[in-house]
C-alpha cells in the first residue's frame, strides 16, 4: 500500500510515511515506558507469578512491533534520501529504472522486480 500523502511526488509521501512512522514509534516507546515503569518495584518471577508470563508476551510482542516499525522507517528515510539524492526509482543491481507500479506497491523499492525475485 503506497503511503498516504500530498500529491504525487513520492518524495511529499514518503516523508508523510515517515512522520507517521516516527510517531507511533513513539508512541511504542512510550507504550514500553509505561509497561516497564508498571512492573518496577514488582518482584515478579515470570515462572511462579500467574501475571509474570502475560507481562513477558507484552513486552515480547512490543519489542517485536517496535523493532518491525523501525525497520520500516530506516527503509522510509533511506527512499526519501534517494529522492533527495537522485536515485530513487533506480535499480540498485542493473541501475534500470524500477516500473511505476512496483513503486506504487511498494515505494520503497530498491530493485526492479527481476532482482528483487533473486533476493
């Protein structure tokens, strides 16, 4: 899903997706804050404290989303350095241009779609 923004310049809506991922990056941080500052002073043993294990799958599956989001906006700000730099919509293995609608589906593209099947 292309990310949402203004206009067509893929430049404005990838520093749209970027906002917004910066933002619930955030806000996941915060989330982990809270659920760390909720369980300090607990002695909780995960093994022997029936809320010890749920604790440790939240913190596990939050750990999990944030690490995916920032991922996902380290490969949104390196697409937004290319527009910057020129680059972007280049295939990095044959330097041919990457089709439209690849770009479209996934604007954050580094290949054209024959390299990016060799992957």
């Amino acid at each position: 899903m292309p990310p949402e923004g203004a206009g067509t310049d893929p430049g404005d809506a990838l520093r749209a997706e970027e906002e917004r991922l910066r933002r619930t990056l955030a806000d996941l941080e915060a989330q982990m804050a809270r659920l760390v500052e909720s369980s300090r002073g607990d002695n909780a043993d995960d093994e022997h404290d029936p809320e010890g294990q749920t604790i440790a799958f939240e913190r596990s599956q939050l750990a999990a989303v944030t690490a995916e989001t920032q991922e996902r906006l380290a490969e949104v700000r390196a697409a937004v350095r290319r527009v910057v730099d020129g680059g972007y919509g280049t295939c990095e293995v044959c330097g041919r241009s990457i089709p439209d609608g690849r770009l479209e589906a996934r604007p954050t593209a580094t290949t054209c779609v024959e390299h990016a099947a060799r992957r």
